[in-house]
C-alpha cells in the first residue's frame, strides 16, 4: 500500500526539477511558459491560450499503455491525440512493457493507479469542488467516477482495488506479459455546469506505475485526452470528422493535399498514451466521506485518503457553490446511519427468487459474507443457518464454484440469481445461486 503523505507535505517536491529530468536517458519534449487557467471562464476557448502543452518523454523502451477507442482525426498534430468514448460504456486498457536495460525493475511485480483527472491546471479546491458538484447531481452516493470490470481483466495479480471514486490500482507482472482491464468513465465532460451547449472539459485517463511500494514517487506515468459524451455520442462525432477529413482531401489538390494529411494525427483504432515528464506532481483522488453527510472532506495525499483535521475541513472539503458555476444546486444531505446500524458501505444487496417464483426477493447480507448471506436466507426462506453446508455459484459461462466471503464482498453486489435447494445425505443443504 502508498503511503504518500509525506510527499504531499513538502510543497518543493510537488514541482518539477531538474534532477528528475536528468535521471532519463530519453529528452522530454519542450514544454510552453507556465499560465494558470481560470476556472471559472465561460468556455469560449481561444484557440491559442487554451492550449495545454504537458512536457513528455519519448522511448521505445520502458511503459506503454493503451485505450481500446480510435483516435480523433481532427486533432493537429501539434496538439495532444484526443479520444472519443461513451459514458458508462467499457473500453480495454492494455498496459505493456519493454524491457529497458539501462532502468531494470526492481522486482517482478508492479502496482498501477488508474485514474480520471482533469486535463486542465486547477487547485486542489477547485478540482474537489467539481468533482462534489458531480457527486452531488448523481443518484445514488454509491456512483463511482471510474469503474472497471472485474470479471473480465487478464494478467493481473490479485483483485482489482477501488482507491477512491475516481482511482483503480491493481498489480501486474511487466516481464510475464501485458495486462489487460476494462474501464468505463461515468461522467459526462459537460457535467460540470448547469449551462447548455457550453464546451465540455477534457479529461485525462492517467496510470501512474510503481516497482517498489516504499517509494513515494511513480516510475512512470502515462495520460491519454479523452472527451466522454452520452447516447452512442462518440461514434457520431468520429463520424462527423472522418466525413470532414473526407471532405478537406477532396477539396485539397496536389501538394496542398499533401500538407492537409501531414497536419492532422493519422487514424489509430486505439489510442497510445503519452509518458509525462513529471512523475511529482500529486494527483487528486476523490472520495466522499464514509458518512456521507459529514462535510468533512479528506485531506489530499500522494494516493492517499488521510483523515480529515480543523484546517483542512474548513479549506478544502467545505463545499458551498463550486466556484466555476454560479447556479450550482445545493449539495445531498443523506440520512446519517444510527449507531447501531451499519452503513451502506457493510452491506450487499442480493436479488433472488426460486424457481418456482415469479418475484424477486430483495436479500439484504450484512455483515457482506457467506455469514451474512446465510442469516438472510434464515429470515426470508425460513432456512436455519444450522442445516446449510455449503454454498455454490453458478456462474453465466456456466461453470460451478463453491463462494466464499470475498465472491460476496467484492463480485456480487446487486446482481440476480435464482435459488436452488438440494437436501444432502445428512439432512443439511447445499445451496446454489445461478446467475442471471
């Protein structure tokens, strides 16, 4: 586990220097003169201003990640390749590596943080009180920012860990072979104003990968510009530019065509990510707290959720209206949890129903484990705990395995079985869940 919060506590290390810089043997590409964006503009982007510049390092060795989405074709070339996807839908993310003999591993296993952020430069504040003004339109407090699927990732060690809303981690081994996961983002780049037709932010996808957990710092970093819209959004606006392209070639003679091509990123059915230079800056991880109605918002570390002190709820985590939108609705105020209940956060919800049965039953396990679903089969089936044996999933590839609490904690939260009873020998049961 990271434990960053040391770093994040010296401001110096948080800026770019020349020692970093000089530890790569690959020369990062020039960057521009710094500026600090304003947040609250009303998107009208000047086309010279606007542009962010993010110094890179460029190696045929080392890092390499990719998104399973086309490239847009109408970025220029000077500019950061742009990626279209959808909300909600799942996109591959392959992460390889080549071996670079002048920076060996320190060991055969590698942590990566997958994360959604800003592509912009914003405060710390700022970036929080956005990503509140999400939370706080979403439905549910439980919608992450960042989702993987779990059920379908190969390569990896282990579970794949939910940091915060808008983090991932998991451990891969480099040398072995490529990893590769599936994420889908749940915001929409304009979900961060209640105007309409404004222009939506771009985001990053960034990774951030560490070889040795005692280090603050990641190896490597690597950040692909994505635009997410809604309704299948992504493959009407590759539609649109490939018929622009198609256009400007056909209006474009001779030499000019030429130079019409050379301006723009070629088509890529998958877009590669860039290596950033900078591997100190501290990202900003979003949570909200485990109450949910306390206001007390936590305080920023490198990766890490530290508890939240006087200081710090007053700054940061006390959300009023987000800065950048004057008409933002009031934060959710949620029922706080009694004392002697458990929170939403200890509990699974399962929906079952016999066979011989039309209506689902709603089974509510808490403590989330084979205890728990027990206990809750006692109290809608009548089954006592005393006579169940074992339990079974079945699962949709049809195969058969016996669950255990980390299934139930961690797989099955508000999926759809029907329930199957089969008496043993010694007048006990064996259960099976197949799911739907």
């Amino acid at each position: 586990m990271f434990d960053y919060t040391d770093i994040a506590q010296q401001p110096s290390l948080l800026q770019p220097t020349d020692e970093d810089s000089s530890t790569s043997r690959s020369t990062p590409a020039p960057s521009s003169p710094s500026r600090k964006n304003s947040w609250n503009h009303e998107y009208g982007r000047n086309a010279e201003l606007d542009k962010v510049q993010i110094p890179k390092i460029m190696s045929d060795v080392g890092f390499r990640y990719y998104l399973e989405a086309p490239i847009s074709t109408s970025q220029r070339r000077e500019d950061d390749r742009m990626t279209y996807i959808n909300k909600g839908q799942y996109y591959g993310l392959t992460l390889e590596y080549i071996n670079d003999p002048e920076r060996q591993l320190r060991g055969n296993t590698v942590k990566s943080t997958v994360m959604l952020v800003f592509r912009e430069e914003k405060s710390p504040e700022d970036e929080l009180k956005a990503w509140k003004f999400w939370h706080s339109r979403q439905h549910s407090v439980k919608q992450r920012i960042l989702d993987a699927d779990t059920k379908n990732s190969c390569g990896i060690i282990g579970q794949i860990e939910e940091v915060t809303h808008n983090a991932i981690a998991f451990y891969w081994s480099p040398l072995d072979g490529p990893a590769k996961i599936s994420v889908s983002v749940h915001c929409l780049s304009t979900d961060f104003s209640n105007q309409k037709g404004v222009k939506g932010f771009p985001l990053h996808i960034q990774i951030d990968t560490t070889d040795d957990p005692r280090e603050s710092l990641p190896i490597h970093r690597g950040y692909c510009q994505i635009k997410v819209f809604c309704d299948k959004g992504a493959e009407r606006k590759t539609r649109d530019e490939e018929r622009r392209a198609a256009k400007r070639k056909l209006t474009a003679t001779g030499s000019s065509r030429k130079k019409i091509e050379e301006m723009y990123h070629q088509p890529c059915d998958r877009s590669e990510f860039y290596s950033m230079s900078d591997l100190t800056k501290a990202p900003i991880l979003f949570r909200p707290d485990e109450d949910t109605e306390r206001q007390n918002g936590p305080e920023l570390t490198f990766y890490a959720i530290a508890a939240p002190t006087e200081e710090n709820i007053a700054t940061i985590a006390e959300v009023k209206q987000p800065l950048e939108i004057p008409i933002a609705p009031p934060i959710k105020k949620f029922k706080l949890t009694p004392p002697d209940r458990v929170s939403y956060w200890d509990s699974v919800l399962l929906y079952v129903r016999r066979s011989d049965e039309e209506i689902f039953h709603a089974l509510h396990l808490v403590p989330p484990n084979l205890e728990g679903l027990a206990k809750a089969l006692e109290s809608k089936y009548n089954i006592s705990t005393s006579v169940i044996r074992h339990f079974y999933k079945k699962c949709k590839k049809g195969i058969t395995v016996m669950m255990d609490d980390d299934i139930i904690r961690l797989y099955s939260n508000e999926d759809t079985f029907i329930l199957d009873l089969i008496k043993t020998e010694d007048n006990k049961f064996d259960i099976t869940l197949e799911e739907l």
